[in-house]
C-alpha cells in the first residue's frame, strides 16, 4: 500500500470555543484547539448558513444567469441564481424559491447535482448545486433592497465567460462546468 491510499487522521480537537462576531447572517468564530501532535493552536473561521444555487438550464441547451453588484467586491458579477438557507428549509425548498422569486422561473425538473464548500480555510459554509430544467416563466418578486438583472447566455458562451475571465464566480462556474459534463453524456448523479 502506498502513502497515497494510506489516510491519516489529522484532525483537531476542540478545546474551546467563541462567537467573536454576530450579525444578522454569520458569525464569527476564534476556537482553540488540540492539533494531530497535542500542541494548541488558534482557528478562526465564518459560521455561514449555507445556500442553494440553481443550474437553469434550457432545452437548447442555453443557460439563465443574473448580473448584480456584489459589495463585499465593489463590482459587479455574473452569477447563476442562488440564496441563504432559511433555518429549517430543505436546500431544494430554498432553490425553488430563489429561482422564482430572482428570475421569475419555475422548473417541473430538479436533481440535486452535488455539494460545494466554497471556503473550507476560513468558512463552514456548504453550498448545495441543483439542475433545474423545463422552466416556464410568471413574473419575479424580488426582495426589498436586491437588485439584479437576468440574461439567458448559450452554454458554450458562458463557458467562453468562464475562460476569459468575465465569470470568476465559483459556485457559477462549477454550475457551467457540470452543465458542459451533462451535455457531453454524463450521467445524472444518483437521487441525494
């Protein structure tokens, strides 16, 4: 057996725990922790959560996308269309939802495509990809104090977006990626 089919247990000990910032989303945590080797060290990482992001996906193969101003960046993004879990909420409830009230779409097809986590040195944060198919459009309610715009891009042109850079988003770009991998035959992954 090599070293690379070996795995070794890493893992860290919580000794304590501290919520160093809350706000009306996250927090922030600073634990204190046992490392592998028995010395202490400090984590801090952002309590997040969690979201959905939806792969729209049209027959002829073209994709829904927003375009909306992202503060933290001071720019603006091309993004697929994605929101927080509700506490409670099932990620497909909130991927629904998300897609109807952002884009005024509703899809009669999902299937849970896979699971991220997006920031896994400073974040908890999980963010569940879905593929939404046979979209019919009604009208869209967007939240108080969100702003956004909607396009509808063929794959190969958002994909286009992704290698010259004008798509840098990563949930979006792992979206166009598993889009590109289903039209080339993959297979559909099993029911989560």
């Amino acid at each position: 057996m090599s070293d690379h089919d070996r795995e070794h247990d890493f893992t860290e000990t919580t000794v304590s725990s501290t919520v160093t910032y809350r706000g009306r989303m996250l927090q922030v945590r600073e634990d204190e922790v046992r490392l592998p080797d028995g010395k202490p060290a400090r984590r801090e990482y952002v309590v997040h959560p969690g979201a959905a992001v939806i792969m729209p996906l049209f027959d002829d193969w073209s994709v829904l996308l927003e375009r909306q101003f992202r503060y933290p960046l001071h720019d603006h993004f091309y993004e697929l269309p994605a929101g927080k879990l509700e506490k409670g909420e099932p990620p497909i409830e909130t991927a629904k939802r998300e897609l109807r009230e952002e884009t005024g779409y509703s899809a009669t097809q999902w299937r849970q495509l896979c699971r991220l986590h997006p920031c896994v040195g400073y974040a908890d944060e999980v963010v569940y990809l879905f593929l939404a198919r046979g979209l019919t459009f009604s009208e869209r309610s967007l939240d108080d104090g969100e702003f956004l715009e909607t396009l509808v891009l063929p794959l190969d042109e958002a994909l286009e977006w992704v290698r010259s850079g004008r798509i840098t988003d990563v949930k979006t770009q792992m979206g166009l990626l598993w889009a590109d991998r289903l039209r080339a035959g993959w297979p559909l992954p099993d029911e989560v």
